[in-house]
C-alpha cells in the first residue's frame, strides 16, 4: 500500500509547508537536530530538512567538506521524519541504504524526504541531500519499523524539564497503551 492510499488514521493532513507544533517540538528535542540549526517543515508526502553544517561535522580538521557520517544522519533524520509526519507516530531505522554521490561542501544543505509505503508496523521512504548549490549530493532508502509512542500536542506540562532528556525542556512523545 503506497502512503497516498494509506489510511494512516491521523485525520486530514496540513497543508504543504505547514508543520505540526508537535511535530516541530518533537524534532527539536534530539539535540543534532538543535546542533545543526536544522529545522523541519512538511512537504506533500514528506519533509524538507534544512541545516548548516559547519566544522564539527567536517571529514576531518581543515577540510572544508562534510563527514560521510554527517550526511548518513541527515538522511536517516529524513528519512524517518518523512514517516513521523504522514502517520504521526514515531518510527525508528532498520536499514538504511545510501549511496554518496558526490562531496558535501560544509555550510548550507536540504534533505527532501518522502514516505513511499507505510503499513501498521513497518514503513518505507527515501531522501535526497542537495548541497548549498542545489546539486544532489547523496541519497537514500531506508525502511521502518514502527514505535509504541504517538508524537502528542504541545501542552502547558512540556515546558518542565525532564530527567530521561536532561538536554530539553520538554519531551514531545507519550506512550501508547499496549
């Protein structure tokens, strides 16, 4: 079943370019997402990741092109996020497949991401990384496995810190019952 026909069961999506508050505050807690300045917004049947990849993610001191490392990140973040934004529940890597197709520049990049077929426990979706000069630079496919928890709404409650994600202020996922 391709995610344009899935049921997902979430309701009437955003439009295109219209992030979920939830979704935005769960993408924020993990703290590379925070480190690369990267923010999220939702495309048609996916994301669209943008970051600035400065010397922290570089190859190696000096070099002014990214890490191999860095750009499997970028794209498994993707990746998954383009499955957490249709469904809105949370997924997490089984395998990811990239191929590295050309240097990545350090400064600014994009990652399109696009959910392919979503079922109730396992998804697919694929990404593409462009480098500040609009150039595809990597892709990839992974495929998902399903998680117990379910991104929730932003409440009055997130802003108390919280002793499992010390480096935030709120966390943005609840347990689903079993």
């Amino acid at each position: 079943m391709t995610a344009a026909t899935a049921d997902t069961g979430t309701g009437p999506s955003l439009p295109i370019g219209e992030t979920d508050p939830a979704v935005v505050a769960a993408f924020q807690a993990t703290a590379l997402h925070r480190d690369l300045g990267a923010t999220i917004e939702t495309r048609e049947n996916g994301v669209l990741l943008r970051a600035r990849v400065g010397d922290r993610f570089a190859r190696g001191d000096g070099l002014s092109v990214m890490h191999g490392g860095g750009i499997a990140t970028l794209l498994d973040s993707a990746t998954v996020w383009a499955a957490v934004t249709v469904t809105q529940r949370l997924w997490a890597t089984a395998d990811l497949r990239v191929d590295y197709l050309r240097p990545v520049r350090l400064g600014e990049v994009e990652v399109v991401a696009n959910l392919l077929q979503v079922g109730s426990t396992i998804a697919r979706s694929c990404a593409e990384l462009r480098d500040s000069t609009g150039r595809v630079a990597a892709t990839a496919v992974a495929t998902l496995v399903a998680d117990k928890a379910k991104i929730s709404p932003p409440s009055d409650a997130s802003a108390a810190p919280n002793s499992q994600h010390p480096d935030t202020t709120a966390r943005p996922v609840e347990t689903a019952a079993e």
